[in-house]
C-alpha cells in the first residue's frame, strides 16, 4: 500500500511555516500535514502521545531497527557530561537520554525529566532505578516556559521531542535560559537522509511499514504517518544550526547518523 498524500521532503519556505515568525503572524501551526490554531497544537499533540505512551519504547524500538540505541548513546557522549553535573532532559518523554545522562554525572549529579505529558513519563518509570547514578526526577511543564531558574543547568538536551513544540525557537530559547554560562545544549532529531536512493526506500518505509505497524501494535497508523509528516517539514541541519546560533549559543556544530536519518547538534552558551 502507498500513501497518495504522502507529505514530500518540505522546500526552504514551507520549512519557514515551523517557525515562530510565521506562525505568530498566521496563529497556525503545524502538527505533520494537519493545521491547527497555534493555542491548541499543545492538545493535538498530548492526544498523539497519550495513544502512543504505553508502547512508546517499544514502537521505537521496532521501528530504528534498534539504531534508535546506538544515536541516543552517540549523542548523550557528545555532551560530554562531567561528574556532578546538573542536566535537563526536556521533552523528555520516557527518560531514554536522561537515564544515560544520569549515568555519566554520577551519584554527585542530578537529572530533570520535563514534559507536558504525563502519560509519556509514567511509561517510562520502570528505569528510573536508584543505583550508581544521578538522581532523576520528572518534572510536568510546558517547554516554552520551564519552570526552573536561570542558569542552573549544566547541559540542557532534547531528543525527538523539539518537532512537536509549538515555538521551536522560545523552547530552545528556554533551554538558552537555564543553561549557566558556558553550559552545553545537546538535540538529537531526524533529518533528510543524503542518499538519493536511501531516502526513497526511507519515505516508502515511513508512509507505509510505519503505519500498518502502528495500526497493528498500537491501534493508530496515523499516529506514525503523522510522525513522519512532522520530519519532512522540519529544518534542515544547517537551518537548525543557524537557529541555535541566532539564540545565542557559540561551537554549534553537528553529527548525521544513518546517512542523515538522525543528526546530533551541540552548542555551548557563551561565557
């Protein structure tokens, strides 16, 4: 089966509609192919996670093909994580990245979970295990406004969650903000693969083996040929480097992973 609608690969001016600017002009955004009023993109998107939560780590899983692993564990030592160091996962659903961050800062350290959706933290529970490891706690908040100070971070990260805020530059503004001097922002997110032919066999597998396994394990194919919708409108590396950089942050570089299906940026607050 082939999806007729399927959404293509976004041109530099419908990339433009994810960002602030423009939505703040139109009052629209954009959750995949769908339109919604800027106010309630944050209850589109609850909706998708409260559906997918319960087999959340599972569907990753099956769908990477496991690689979902082997990028969370490249881009967690990007960060370069010091003992005792304080770290933020924001959007960070299920606690993947936190608890491999909690490992690299030790007892001495201290790890934030923050997410809007409850749901999504309570799936992922069962790993937060007291051990050798820093302390983790799940925080409920908006990304566009968290609620911890300024400067109290040294490493700020989001993995696969930045897509699905509303204002992608005020949550990384946010995360500019708790961040102290000189502390590292780490995101991890899909991007357009390189290769001409693997991106064919990438679309035909997103719009295709994605939703019919989203529909037979979770109930919801939607769910998963949205996922991929949100992808294919999302900034390029270069044009998402620019923005970190136009935020504030200084040595913002980035890493592609699977001919490009992921990519790893970094970037330092200035001093």
């Amino acid at each position: 089966m082939v999806f007729r609608n399927m959404i293509r690969w976004g041109d530099a001016p419908k990339r433009k509609e994810q960002l602030d600017e423009y939505i703040d002009h139109t009052g629209v955004a954009a959750f995949g192919k769908k339109k919604v009023r800027a106010s309630e993109k944050i209850n589109t998107v609850a909706s998708h996670f409260n559906r997918v939560a319960p087999k959340y780590d599972l569907m990753n899983s099956i769908l990477s093909m496991g690689l979902q692993h082997v990028w969370k564990r490249a881009a967690v030592r990007m960060m370069n994580i010091e003992k005792g160091d304080r770290l933020i996962d924001v959007c960070g659903g299920t606690g993947d990245l936190a608890v491999l961050a909690a490992r690299q800062a030790g007892p001495s350290g201290f790890v934030a979970i923050y997410d809007f959706n409850r749901a999504m933290m309570n799936a992922g529970q069962d790993k937060i295990r007291p051990g050798k490891i820093a302390p983790i706690t799940c925080v409920q908040g908006d990304a566009e406004c968290i609620a911890f100070p300024d400067n109290t971070f040294d490493g700020a990260m989001v993995g696969f969650g930045i897509r699905n805020v509303t204002h992608l530059k005020k949550g990384f503004s946010e995360m500019h903000r708790v961040l102290r001097p000189g502390g590292r922002i780490m995101c991890l997110d899909f991007s357009k693969p390189v290769n001409t032919f693997f991106r064919g066999l990438y679309d035909f597998y997103s719009f295709n083996i994605m939703p019919f396994l989203g529909g037979l394990i979770v109930g919801s194919a939607q769910s998963y040929a949205c996922l991929s919708e949100t992808i294919r409108i999302f900034p390029l590396p270069d044009e998402l480097a620019h923005i970190l950089e136009t935020i504030g942050f200084e040595q913002v570089g980035y890493k592609r992973m699977t001919n490009g299906i992921a990519v790893i940026h970094v970037g330092v607050k200035s001093a």
